[in-house]
C-alpha cells in the first residue's frame, strides 16, 4: 500500500458518480453518509530477549450508512470501486423502506487541527526500533538484580478518512497514534510480582523512543513490580477510599461515563435516564469529555460522522447537565450533536462514545485528603474491570494499593478490588484534589464490539463507603 496520502476520489472512485449512488441511497432518508478510510499500523514486542511479534497492517475500505428514524442501514467493503458502493447502496438502503424522512442539517465545517498529519510509522527505521527495545531489557535487567523478564512493546499506526455527505460535503482527518508499553516481573524468596508502565497519544514515536523518556518508563514498571513484592493480602469490608489521580479515572470512565452515552439514555438503559437536570453527583463535582485536547490519545479533530469534537460538560457542579451524542441520537432526543459518534473503522458503524473523560480538580491538598484517611484503601493504579450500565454497579481490581490508618500510608496491598455502583459512588465523593491529571495515554473502550482509544483523567478523590474486596483473614 502506497504512502502517498489518501484520496480516494483522485485514484479510485470518480466523486460525481459516488455522490448520485449516495443522494439516491438516502432518498427519504433522515441522514446518513459514506465514510472512507485508510489505516495502517505497526506493532513490535520484545519478551524476554527476543523479538516476539514484529507485524505490519494495512487495511483500506468504505462504509455506507442510512438512517431512517431509529433503524440504520449499513454496508462495508475493502474494494473501492462503484461496482461495490452500488452494492453497498442495496443493503443501506433497506433501513430507508418507504421513505419520508428529510436530511438532517450537515455537520457545521471546523478547521481545528488536534494533531500533525505526519506518519509515526516512518518516524525511526525498523532496525531501530529493535535496539530500542532489546535496550529497554537490558537497561531493566541492570537495574535491580530480581528482574527475571522484562516484555517492551512499540506500536503506531496513521488512521485516514474522508467523509462524503449527500450535500457535496467533504471531510478529511489525518490520525497518527503511539505507545510504548514495559511490563517486569520480578522475584525475591520465590515469589513473582509485576508492574506495568507505559503510553502515548496522536504524536511523534520518537518522542517515546528517547533515552530519557523509555528509561523513566522502565522504572516506574520496576517500581510497581518491587512495590507488589512486598503486598500483604488485601483487607475486606466497607471502607473509605481515595483514588490517586490520572489513570484512575478509568473507575469513572466506566462506571460513570458510558452511563451518559446518549444511546443508553435514550432506550432508558442507563442508569442516569430521566435524570437530566437533577443531582447525579456530591456538590463541586464537574465531569466532562472533551475531545479536543491536542495529541491526547483520545482526541479527534472531526468524529467518524464529520461533526466537531468538543469540551461537552456532563456532570456541573454535581448537577446532569449532558451526555454524549451522535447524530441519529440527537435527532432522536431533541438536542444537537456533541462530536462524540465514533466507530472502530470501516467495517462499523458510528454509535455515542467517550474520547477523553475527565473530572476537574478541586481545592484540597492530596497530602491533606490523605491524612483525614482513618482507616481505609488508597489505590494508585487500576487493572480490569466490569460495569453493569443498566445499574452502574462495577468491580475493579487494583494495581497497586495501600492500606491507610489513621492518615498514614502503610504496607502495599495485593488482591484488593473496589465494588460499588457509580450513581451512589458519585455522591460519597467527600473530598476532590487540586491535582487534576490525565493519563499517560494507554486506555482502549469497548463497547458493543468495537473498540476506540480513549483518555480519562481525574484528581485525588476520597469516596466514602466503597466495597473493597480482599483476600486477609
């Protein structure tokens, strides 16, 4: 596949013709559009001293939506011919029926630029990016004798769309996306523990190939690795917990923020249904999601329907102010489109999703919020997850935590989870940090199969009454 920029309409399909199989698919229909895209991407992992995968990918295709009312018609291809967008248009066109329906106002135009168009792919050779990371284990393995395997990754990729509307509307985006990622494992008296580090966002890769970047990487893997060696099992109970700043944010991400996804609210799935306009959250709280934020992993110029990101307030003062929406559930609800329709590529169709959620910071001191701890849980770093929409009712297990009695931080604790619900967790928020972070820039979202990059972030937060499940006797 070439790496000359994508333009579809100058070397593969003719835009007149494109355009009149696009008009005649959505003829009574309410909206709709034809979304085309090229991605590439590259992905090296070195574990344990060796070279375990080296891939390159390269996908290029369109797809066709039409939308009549609460039904959407869709259809895929990876060939960009007429023949296929004629084909296409067949299956889109079933979801129109009988037609009657008038097309939706186009996306208003933006020349906002999140991020550089340049290819991070080609940002340093294929040779390079080997020693890279063969010095990522070597440097670890010279750090502290008890590290028995290191696992270093490199990955970018250059997304590229254009969308064509029904009007003769054109929409472009360039999306370059890195990471790096180290994970160690460690052992002492024969027991094993691991840590984990690592991020990215729409930038350069070689910005994270950069001595001084990798190597500060490294060793806050180490840290968590040697941190974890020495975790006494978890206690259990009902408990207070502050929650550290950044990737934290993940519990409010999941527990909170697909809850104020516009689809869910409008079947009345969510949780947070009909309760627009009323408390949701202790007062000083303020989440939003904002996709404009340059370079952030999560931020997109334009959304895979052609609308502009935005900063959209969700939560204002404790108060439900908003959710996220694409176009078919704006139109449905009432209200206007908030940049956040999003799909996985070609093959998928647009739906409400999150790019970067976050909650404000507010006037506490970390280190005060901290000391008014009497007995409970302070937790760093969160792993997996699984949330209940239709309640809210999450499990997350921790990364890395520590035991807290009368505000002092004491022994790291392994096992540990938090289970709640995010409405009720919403309103025990008893203290919000002036330490507002994002996260280094290593979230994925799924949702309904189909997965995009995500950020989140949040400051120090002290929720009352959390379930922490454990493991001590």
């Amino acid at each position: 596949m070439t790496d000359t920029p994508f333009r579809p309409f100058d070397t593969q399909l003719d835009e007149d013709r494109a355009l009149a199989i696009l008009r005649e698919t959505l003829a009574g229909a309410d909206d709709g559009e034809l979304f085309l895209e090229r991605s590439r991407s590259e992905a090296l992992v070195l574990d344990d001293g060796r070279i375990k995968t080296a891939s390159y990918d390269a996908t290029e295709g369109f797809g066709l939506r039409a939308v009549r009312g609460e039904v959407a018609g869709y259809a895929h291809s990876t060939q960009l011919t007429e023949s296929a967008l004629r084909r296409a248009a067949q299956t889109a066109r079933l979801a129109v029926g009988a037609g009657g329906g008038v097309l939706a106002d186009a996306p208003q135009g933006t020349n906002q630029r999140l991020y550089a168009d340049t290819d991070p792919i080609a940002d340093a050779a294929f040779a390079v990016k080997i020693d890279t990371l063969r010095e990522i284990d070597e440097f670890l393995r010279g750090l502290d004798g008890r590290v028995v395997q290191v696992s270093a990754s490199l990955a970018a990729s250059l997304q590229e769309i254009e969308i064509l509307r029904p009007e003769g509307l054109r929409l472009r985006d360039v999306r370059p996306m890195t990471r790096l990622n180290i994970s160690v494992i460690v052992e002492q008296n024969g027991r094993r523990e691991g840590g984990s580090a690592g991020g990215g966002g729409r930038h350069a890769l070689a910005g994270l190939m950069v001595a001084g970047h990798w190597q500060a990487v490294a060793k806050e893997a180490l840290r968590i690795a040697l941190v974890n060696l020495e975790a006494v099992p978890a206690p259990a109970g009902m408990m207070d917990v502050v929650l550290g700043p950044g990737w934290p944010g993940i519990l409010l991400h999941e527990a909170v923020g697909h809850g104020l996804e516009g689809d869910f609210n409008r079947k009345q799935t969510s949780a947070f249904a009909g309760l627009m306009g009323q408390r949701v959250a202790a007062p000083g709280v303020f989440v939003l999601d904002d996709g404009t934020l340059p370079d952030r992993r999560g931020s997109i110029s334009i959304d895979d329907e052609g609308t502009p990101s935005a900063r959209n307030m969700l939560i204002e003062d404790g108060i439900l102010v908003g959710y996220m929406q694409d176009r078919q559930n704006a139109r449905l609800m009432g209200v206007a489109a908030t940049g956040n329709g999003r799909r996985q590529s070609h093959a998928h169709i647009p739906m409400p999703r999150m790019t970067n959620t976050y909650m404000l910071g507010g006037d506490s001191a970390p280190e005060d919020i901290l000391a008014g701890l009497k007995d409970g849980i302070y937790a760093v770093g969160f792993g997996g997850g699984q949330v209940d929409i239709t309640n809210g009712k999450f499990v997350f297990s921790c990364t890395e935590a520590y035991r807290v009695q009368n505000g002092k931080i004491g022994a790291p604790v392994k096992g540990a989870t938090l289970i709640g619900d995010g409405a009720t967790a919403l309103k025990q928020i008893r203290a919000i940090g002036n330490d507002m972070a994002l996260d280094p820039g290593m979230g994925n979202c799924g949702k309904a199969g189909q997965w995009v990059p995500v950020g989140v972030g949040q400051p120090t937060l002290l929720i009352g009454g959390l379930t922490v499940g454990g493991s001590a006797t």
